[in-house]
C-alpha cells in the first residue's frame, strides 16, 4: 500500500474526505519525523515505537569488489512494533 492508497483507505474515518484524510497523515508523519530527528522516543501504544539510533563509524566491504573502506558514523531510525501489531501480523488477533 503507497500514500495515496493508505489517504484512501484513510478517508472513510473523515466522512469521505480524502483532503482531511491527508491532512491528518500529513502532520502524524511531520510529527514522528520532527519529534525523532530531535532524539525523543516516538511510542504508539499496541502500534510501535520509533527512536533515533546513533551508529558508530565502521568498516564496511563492498560485496562486489571486496574492497573496504571506513564508513562515517551516522543516525539512522529504528522501529520496534508493539505487541498488537505483532500478533495481529502473526494471526494471533484480528486487525483493527
């Protein structure tokens, strides 16, 4: 599912309105973003948690050559789903 299928599926809970629909996912995404690229912790009960993780500077080896180089150290975003989600992607319960 893209964005605009997601802003589709979305509209039903705003009476048909895909404008409003994108609005809300608009500022829910600008929300994580901006709260998670300041370092804070993100966490949607039963949903997930999205954090800022720090990774050092590594060696990394190109597969194809081998060759190996130093990578910079860098952030990057890490998301832990919470246990509804687990178990309704597992079968366990019913989504929703």
């Amino acid at each position: 599912m893209n964005k605009a299928e997601l802003i589709k599926e979305l509209s039903s809970h705003f009476d048909g309105s895909k404008a409003d629909a994108a609005r809300a996912l608009n500022a829910v995404v600008q929300t994580i973003t901006s709260t998670v690229s300041t370092g804070e912790k993100v966490s949607v009960t039963g949903f997930g948690v999205f954090e800022k993780i720090d990774r050092p500077a590594r060696t990394v080896r190109n597969p194809r050559t081998g060759e190996r180089k130093e990578a910079a150290a860098t952030s990057v975003v890490r998301f832990r789903p919470g246990t509804d989600l687990k178990s309704s992607v597992a079968g366990e319960q019913q989504a929703g």
